[in-house]
C-alpha cells in the first residue's frame, strides 16, 4: 500500500508530466484559456492515462518483452522479440481509447466537445500520453496494480497544471501585462514559476532516503576505522613477538 501512495504523489507533484518533463504542452498551452475547457480535457486526459498505461502494461509483459511469449504460448515461443512494436502498440491503444472518449464526449456534452475542437483528437498524439506509458516500460513498474497508480496520478498531474494555468490565464486578462508579454510570453513565465514551485516537492519522498544513505556511509566509515586500528594492533603484537 505504501508503494502505491508513494508513487501516486510522486506522479503528480515530482514527476509532473508538465512540469518535470513538460510533455503535453501544445494543447496545455492552447486548451488553457478558460477553465471550462481545461477541467473537460484534463478529466479526458486523466480517463485516457488511467485505461492505456495499465493495458500497456499488459501488452509489454506479455507481448513486447523478450521473451514474454514463452511465458503463456510455451517455450517454444520464448525466442521471438517483439519489442520493436513497442511504439506501434502503444500509441494503437491511446487511439482507440481517445476515439471512444471523443465519441462519449460529442454524445453527451456537445458544447464541451465544440470548445475543445480537434485538441480532443489530438490527444492521441500528445506527447504525454505516450509518455506515461513509455515511462512505465523505462522504469519496469512492477504490477499492474502499480502501472493503474502511476497512470492516474499522472494524468491527475496533468490535470492540476493545465487547471492552475486556465485559472491563472482567466484573472491576468484584468492584470495590467506589459504588451511585450501578453499572451503567451507571461504564460510561459508563469508555467516557469509553477515548474519551480513544483520542483520543492523533490525531496518530499527522498528526504528518508537520504538519511538513511548518510546513516550506511558513517556506520561504514567507523566500521573501516575499527579495521585499521585492528590491523595496527594485530602488526605490533607481530613486531613484538618477533
């Protein structure tokens, strides 16, 4: 249980999708001028991230992976590697998943799905879907349990950046913007600042860690000093016996 919350808050404040590797930032940026708009493509996002990287999980544990075939064809299979459909087979399941929440999303909010225009399409080339799921193959999460966790804390992530921004963007339009920066140069600045704001919740889950590693170094340091003056004992009762 403990793994799963650690990796839940680490998706969306450490590993913010935009913030940390700003992936995902067209439709960020264009889809974040009302606050409407973005919490419909957030919640689309979300939806997306929690269903593709679980199935890809699957896909890669038992497709994609060397060797995976063997584990349900038989050994005879376990030689074939499939890994070079990785792409191909990711980005075929965030398809299929965004064509049916645009399907859902015409049939039940026409207005949201105007307003969203093709940046609802266009999510399944975002950048940061697919990255959800080619980080859970990088990083070799364990479970599927774990793959659901990591998918919906991103696009929880996600959601809470292009939410701060649409917010942001809807009070500085009464703000008095140099003209230099209005539009998107004070958009980029401000998205810099959250990028840094997000940045001081790093150590919130590595500060035991650290710790701990600082805690192994000096119980090593003294156990090497034990050693040497062991060694300096055992050579001098030798020089005396001699």
């Amino acid at each position: 249980m403990l793994e799963h919350v650690e990796l839940f808050f680490k998706s969306i404040f450490i590993d913010n999708m935009v913030f940390a590797t700003f992936l995902g930032m067209c439709s960020y940026l264009a889809v974040s001028k009302k606050v409407s708009t973005a919490v419909g493509l957030g919640a689309a996002v979300i939806f997306v991230l929690a269903i593709t990287v679980p199935l890809n999980w699957l896909l890669d544990q038992y497709l994609l992976q060397p060797g995976a075939l063997g584990k349900w064809l038989g050994a005879e299979y376990a030689d074939y590697d499939l890994s070079f459909l990785s792409f191909i087979m990711f980005i075929a399941t965030i398809a299929t998943m965004v064509q049916l929440v645009e399907i859902v999303v015409e049939k039940f909010s026409p207005s949201l799905y105007n307003s969203l225009g093709i940046f609802l399409p266009l999510i399944a080339v975002n950048c940061a879907i697919l990255g959800g799921s080619l980080f859970m193959q990088s990083r070799e999460i364990p479970t599927l349990g774990l793959a659901t966790t990591y998918g919906i804390g991103s696009g929880i992530g996600w959601f809470l950046a292009i939410l701060a921004i649409a917010a942001i963007r809807e009070k500085i339009r009464y703000s008095n913007v140099p003209p230099a920066l209005r539009g998107l140069g004070i958009t980029f600045i401000i998205t810099g600042l959250m990028a840094i704001g997000f940045m001081s919740f790093g150590g919130m889950l590595t500060g035991g860690d650290e710790e701990a590693a600082k805690e192994e170094q000096t119980v090593e340091v003294e156990e090497a000093k034990t050693n040497s003056e062991e060694e300096k004992v055992i050579a001098n009762n030798i020089k005396v016996n001699e």
